[in-house]
C-alpha cells in the first residue's frame, strides 16, 4: 500500500499491522527453525519478541492471532504448558472477534478460533490435564453455539 506524505494516523496504522504481522511470522519461523535444530533456548528468545511484538502493536486482534500461532510453535516445540498458557490466553478474547464481522472475515477469525482450540486441546491433551482439555472443548463447542445463535437472530432481524 502506498502512503503519500502528510498521511493520517487512520492511514498508516494498516501499514504499520501489515508490518508487525511480517515481522512476528518471520520470528515465529525462526523460533521454529530453532527449535528444529534443537536450540530450545533460542527458540524461546525468538517466540517471546514474537509475543511482545504483538502486545506493542496495539490491537486484541493481532495480540490473539500472535499468541495462537506463538502456542502453536511452542506446541510444535514441545513446551506444552506455555503452549496452553497462550492458547487460554487467546481463547479469552476469541468470542468477541467474532460478532459483526463480514462473512469473509469471519472465516478468517473461526480459523484462528479454531487453531486455538487445536493447539490448547493437544497441550492439554500432552500434559494429561483433564480440566484444560474440558476448557478448550467446551469453549470451541460454546463459540460454535453463539455464533450459530447470533446468526439465527440477524436472520429473524
């Protein structure tokens, strides 16, 4: 996107997403690639400033994708309890992504709600904790329902 000198805020602001977006998938990348060769330690650096970045940048949206796919690398990487930690930490903003948005970016939002849930149900699952995995299944099937009620209401509208 090009931005013309003397640019508003209003402008610059989805630059300056797309931006951060590219940078904490470049870090998540790396952080995988660390861990693959077996340096959990830089792994973990590199997920953190993926993380960090995010809370920065200013918005629930980019802070929720940033820690489902940070959970799933650390998933990937065999740190299940930070991969449930940030999946539960997701999944606490997931249903108010939801509501209102059009149909094309509310596949895009269930997809991330439904990543979350994946990766929070597998760390669960790993750790053989029982009432986390009863967290990210009922929280999935409840998100299903109040999106499924909320279009059922915007039909009788």
């Amino acid at each position: 996107m090009a931005v013309e000198a003397g640019a508003d805020h209003d402008q610059l602001r989805p630059v300056f997403l797309g931006q951060v977006l590219r940078r904490q998938a470049k870090l998540i990348e790396l952080g995988l690639a660390r861990c693959d060769l077996g340096d959990l330690s830089g792994s973990h650096t590199l997920l953190d400033r993926a993380r960090e970045q995010a809370e920065r940048a200013g918005t629930r949206d980019l802070w929720v994708e940033s820690l489902g796919r940070a959970a799933a690398a650390d998933l990937a990487c065999g740190e299940l309890r930070t991969a449930a930690r940030d999946a539960r930490r997701a999944a606490s903003d997931l249903p108010t992504r939801i509501a209102g948005l059009s149909e094309e970016q509310g596949a895009l939002a269930r997809e991330t709600q439904a990543r979350v849930f994946e990766v929070g149900a597998r760390a669960a699952l790993a750790l053989q904790d029982d009432d986390l995995l009863a967290f990210f299944l009922e929280s999935g099937r409840a998100g299903v329902l109040h999106e499924l009620l909320g279009e059922r209401e915007a039909l009788r509208a």
